[in-house]
C-alpha cells in the first residue's frame, strides 16, 4: 500500500532528478510558481510522471502532459492534461471511453492535489494506494 | 489507394464549406497562413485535418481519440502541431515511437510541422497510413 508521505517524498525526490540552476528549488516552489505565475507546469507535471515511474518501477510508461488551461472555456487556470501509454502494449491507459479522448485533465493547485494525481495514476496501474488518495 | 490530390481537395472542401464566406473559395492554406501571421489558436486548421482524415479512413467520430496541441517557443506558435491518436475501441496507441533500447522514453505524440497545405496533406496522409489506410507516396519534383 502506497501512502501519501511516500508519494510527497517521490515528488521531490522526481524533481530533484530534473533541477536545474535559476528553476525553482523543490516541487513546492515549482508549485508556487505554477499557480501563482502560469509558469512551470511542465515542471509540476515532470515530477508527477517521474514519481509514478519511480512508485510502479515501471520503466516502460510514456507519457505526454500539455498546459490544458490555454484549451479550458474561459482559460481556467492550473489544469493540466495527462496521457499515459503502457508502452509495452500500446495501450492507452488514460483513454475516457465516453468522450473518446486520450487525455484527463486535473487541476493541480496544491500538494495535495499533486499527491492525488500520483495516487490516481498509480490506480491505474492496478497499484494499491490509501484510499483517501483516489479521485 | 488515396492520392495526395484526393487529400488535397478533401481538405480544401471541408475548410471551405465550414470556414469559407460563400463568395469567395476559403483555403486550408489559407487558414495556416491566417494561423502563423496572427498567432492564434488553429481550431480551423486542427479541425479540417482531423475531418479529413475521419473521411477519407471512413473512420466514425467515436472510432477514434486525439489529442492536439499546437506547439509554442516562449513567443509564438512554432509551426508545429502535437497529435496523440488513440484508436479507441481498442485502446491502442497508434502513435506511440518506440525507440531502440528498452530504458529509453517512448513517445506517444508526433510533432508535424503545418506551415503549408503540402504539409497538411502529409499530416492527413501519416494518419491515414497509421489506420492502414493505402496512400501515395510522395515522389520529390526532381526525382528522376
């Protein structure tokens, strides 16, 4: 069972994998920057990935995310979208049958929100997480 | 087979009965030119293609999922557009890269440059051929 300070630790630990000089410092600050600025977000949304590839210790995931608030109505802010890809099979882990698209879009605003987007993906992966975690 | 020109002529169809005033004939080069001079967002362009493509696959809309995202430097639009095609029935990604080594990242969009109508007609044309659908190759003008 995955808890939510293991996934928080993976969060930094992601993104430590990835700093670089004149970025923001730790996750929390690239959060800052996201939700205060628009800035960020593929930061924000590298860790994520990274994280449920260091949490599943599956080598084999692709991923593309895309800063969705510029597609939202009205341009809502923080949302970003995710596409996961099992790249062994090809398949789409992400896929919405109902509305045919590859993608979901979360809002990601705070730790807690990045910790529950973790907790999401690593559901589906069929990877058991505390249940307060799931969306 | 689907030739270039059937493409061609589908793309401008569809940008013309959905964007054209009736009066005079409405491009899909001409909604990329529009696209790249003002900088914004290309629905018409992304919409067309995809329409296209549906089409000529005789695909129905809820065969497949896309995903697009035109692509931006820290100014403009670049030219080029992100696509991620899911076949939806099965799931599978259709344009998921694979690359050599097993550690390396896969890819699941492909990057298109559409600056010109040719390279909306290779756009169509590449999804086409990732629904197994038979397209012409394109042959350079000064092959021999």
């Amino acid at each position: 069972m995955i808890t939510r300070e293991r996934i928080a630790k993976a969060l930094e630990d992601a993104f430590n994998n990835f700093y670089h000089a004149g970025e923001p410092a730790t996750f929390e600050d690239a959060l800052c920057h996201w939700t205060e600025f628009g800035c960020c977000g593929h930061l924000v949304a590298a860790a994520i990935t990274k994280a449920v590839d260091i949490l599943s210790g599956r080598i084999d995931l692709a991923w593309y995310h895309d800063d969705w608030s510029f597609n939202a109505p009205d341009e809502e802010p923080n949302l970003i979208a995710f596409i996961l890809v099992d790249a062994r099979t090809r398949e789409c882990l992400t896929l919405d049958a109902v509305r045919q698209t590859p993608h979901v879009v979360l809002r990601i605003e705070t730790m807690d929100d990045a910790i529950a987007a973790v907790g999401y993906f690593l559901s589906l992966l069929s990877i058991a997480v505390e249940e307060e975690l799931l969306l | 087979m689907i030739t270039r020109e059937r493409i061609k002529r589908t793309l401008n169809e569809i940008y013309n009965a959905e964007y054209g005033d009736g009066e005079n004939e409405a491009t899909i080069g001409d909604g990329i030119t529009f696209w790249l001079q003002n900088c914004e967002y290309p629905f018409d362009v992304i919409e067309t293609i995809v329409e296209a493509v549906y089409e000529l696959s005789g695909k129905p809309r809820n065969a497949l999922g896309w995903h697009i995202e035109p692509l931006r430097d820290e100014w403009s639009y670049t030219g080029e557009i992100a696509f991620v095609l899911v076949d939806a029935e099965s799931g599978r990604c259709l344009t998921l890269q694979r690359f050599d080594r097993p550690e390396t990242e896969a890819c699941i969009a492909v990057a298109l440059p559409i600056t010109t109508e040719e390279e909306a007609i290779d756009a169509v044309a590449h999804f086409l051929r990732l629904l197994g659908v038979p397209v012409e190759e394109c042959v350079p003008e000064n092959a021999s």
